[in-house]
C-alpha cells in the first residue's frame, strides 16, 4: 500500500461548481497536511496548510484533516478557469521529517 | 526577491555525459531540497540539506549527487547520465518543513 494515494483525475468541471480534491494516507504519524497547486510547466506553490485534524478555511479554498480515517480534502467555492491546474497533497509525520506528496489531481475549470 | 532560481531551464544530455544543475536562494532559508517529477509519478525527494555543510539522502538519490558550501546555493551533480534519469527536476528552499518554495524547475532528457 502507498503511502499517499490521490486519485490523479483528470477532473473536469464547469466554472462556478465547487470541487472536492481528496488524498488518503496509511502512516498514522502524519501531523502536518498541505496543499500545493502546479500550474502547467511550472513549480508547485503553496496553497493551504494545517496541522493535525480539523479545517481550516482561505477565501475560497477550504482544507479538511480527518485523522481518524486517514483522509484529507480540498474543498474549491466558485470555481474558476485560473484554478486549472495540478493540485498536490503532501504531509509529513513532524517539523523534521520530510513532505511524502501524492502524485496529484489535475483539474480543468471549464467557462 | 527572486525567490528560488534553477538553470539550465532545459537541456539534453547523451548517455554517460554529467552536468550540474544549479539552484540559488535569495531568502535565506536553511533547508533546500532537490526533487524529480515524473509524468504521473509526483514528487521525489533526491537530497536535501538543513543548512551550509549539512546534506543528507532522500527517497531516490543514486547517481545524484550535491554540496551546500553556501546558504545560498545547493548545486545537483548528475555523473553517468542514464535514460532514467530523464525527469523534470525541482528546486526547493524552506524556513519550516513545511512551507517549501519551489524553483520554475529544469526539464532533462537523457538519450
């Protein structure tokens, strides 16, 4: 079982819809949870990042942490065509431990 | 700031042939981490460093290697090009774990 498994999509959906992109995990000592978004050609940027459970909330963007069932989301409000694009998930067990990133989900926002 | 900055932004190396790709920050971070994406495949951590003199191994780093002389820079040496060293190659520097910033990445071809 991978450590970190996305479901790569594609995923496509009409501008304004909200979008539910999700990762599960197995490694239980997984802390920190983050969000990055990868524009074509481009590097990933950091989009949203919590730590432990709970949700967290950034304009239109909503993170969610389920520990109890391994499994995180990303929530997109009033999606747009600029939210096209790859969006990785990625966490890690501690402050010093590196980031395990899923292999990402990528999205097309259609006008 | 320029952020992180990588060169070359492409290149085609012949089997057998090394090169460096170069990776320099200008917001002094400690940590820097070199990874690999390829096609549906995510992320790779090959090395990282937690600061000038300190390098340590990631998930992939066999034909990689790397220095940290400066805060500054953190160079990738790729000796005895293979074709499966063909991949997109990123930058990346951090003051946390966590909140890592990306270079615009080198894409590699090694035939």
């Amino acid at each position: 079982q991978k450590e970190v498994e996305q479901d790569p999509g594609p995923l496509s959906v009409p501008e304004g819809a909200i979008v539910s992109l999700n990762c599960t995990y197995s490694n239980s000592a997984f802390q920190y949870f983050m969000w990055y978004r990868q524009y074509s050609r481009k590097g990933p940027e950091l989009l949203m990042y919590t730590y432990s459970s709970g949700n967290k909330e950034d304009g239109r963007f909503t993170a969610q942490v389920d520990k109890s069932s391994k499994y995180i989301s990303l929530f997109i409000r009033d999606s747009q065509p600029s939210d096209s694009a790859t969006y990785l998930c990625a966490m890690s067990e501690s402050g010093n431990t590196p980031l395990v990133f899923g292999k990402g989900t990528r999205l097309s926002v259609i006008a | 700031n320029a952020g992180v900055t990588q060169t070359p932004k492409f290149r085609i190396l012949k089997i057998g042939q090394s090169m460096t790709l170069q990776c320099t920050q200008d917001m002094n971070h400690n940590y820097m981490y070199w990874y690999r994406q390829d096609p549906g495949m995510g992320l790779k951590l090959i090395y990282y460093s937690v600061g000038a003199g300190i390098t340590d191994k990631g998930e992939v780093p066999n034909g990689y290697n790397v220095s940290r002389s400066t805060t500054e820079d953190f160079p990738l040496r790729l000796e005895l090009a293979a074709p499966s060293q063909t991949s997109v190659y990123f930058c990346a520097s951090s003051y946390s774990r966590h909140e890592q910033y990306f270079g615009p990445g080198t894409r590699l071809t090694v035939t």
